[in-house]
C-alpha cells in the first residue's frame, strides 16, 4: 500500500476506510475543518453524543446517525461525495455489525466516493477488512497545514 503523508493526500487517494490512532482527535478535526472550510469539500464529523453533522456547521446535526452502525447505513446509502471523521471508534469497530457495514461501505460499486475515517485508540479492523484500511499516524496528521 502506498505511503500516505497528508490529509490531503489521503483525501486525494482511493481509499474508504482510514484509522488515524490518537489519544485526542481534536486537532485532527481542526485540520480537516480548514480544508473543508478553504475547499467547500462535504466533510463531516461525527461524534456518538450528537451524531454526524457538517464541519463548519456544527449546530446541524444529522438524525438518526448517533449509533456507530447508524452512521455507517447513513454513509452507506449516502449519493453524494463525503469524507467522515467518526471519533472515537475503537470499541465500536471491534462490533460485527460495524464491521459489515464498513465492509459495505468498502464494496459499494456506485461512483460515489465516501471516505469513512476512524479515529481513536486501539483499533483493529478485522481480518477481512484490514487490507482495505489505511492506517496514518497523528504526527503525520499533524504537519498538514
């Protein structure tokens, strides 16, 4: 798999399925809303007390996506272009039903693109799944600018 060095890059590529492991997204968050904000890309972010909502329109929260599975039908069945950042998703990624959804998600063959990026600690994705997961570190996250 090739090296992957910056949001943008990772953005860029073909990938739907990234692990950013970090003890705190905040930063990465940040930096995703700069790029939303300076490109108008439909970024979003997500969170399992609200649920998912646009980054720069955090008051806006997206219905029925609180639940991990949830979020994952919404990107799922989504038609248009997004990039999600799902904090804090460790636990949940370790859930079989997480896991087919992401599969889902991977194997979807409909020319929308949707790149689905967890965030958190200790995340594993699975045997079948990990071959279609990239894995960037926080520092790596950190020098985009």
């Amino acid at each position: 798999m090739e090296e992957i060095s910056s949001l943008e890059q990772l953005i860029e590529s073909e990938h739907r399925v990234a692990l950013i492991e970090t003890a705190s997204a905040e930063p990465i968050f940040e930096q995703f809303k700069r790029i939303a904000l300076t490109t108008g890309r439909a970024i979003y972010g997500w969170n399992p007390e609200h649920g998912l909502y646009r980054l720069g329109v955090s008051h806006i929260f997206i219905p029925r996506t609180r639940t991990p599975v949830d979020v994952l039908a919404y990107i799922s069945s989504s038609r248009h272009y997004g990039v999600y950042l799902l904090n804090d998703f460790g636990d949940a990624l370790a859930k079989p039903a997480v896991q087919r959804q992401l599969q889902n998600i991977v194997e979807k063959a409909d020319n929308v693109r949707r790149l689905v990026i967890l965030t958190g600690q200790r995340m594993q994705p699975g045997s079948e799944l990990a071959p279609h997961v990239v894995r960037l570190r926080h520092q790596a996250a950190q020098q985009v600018g």
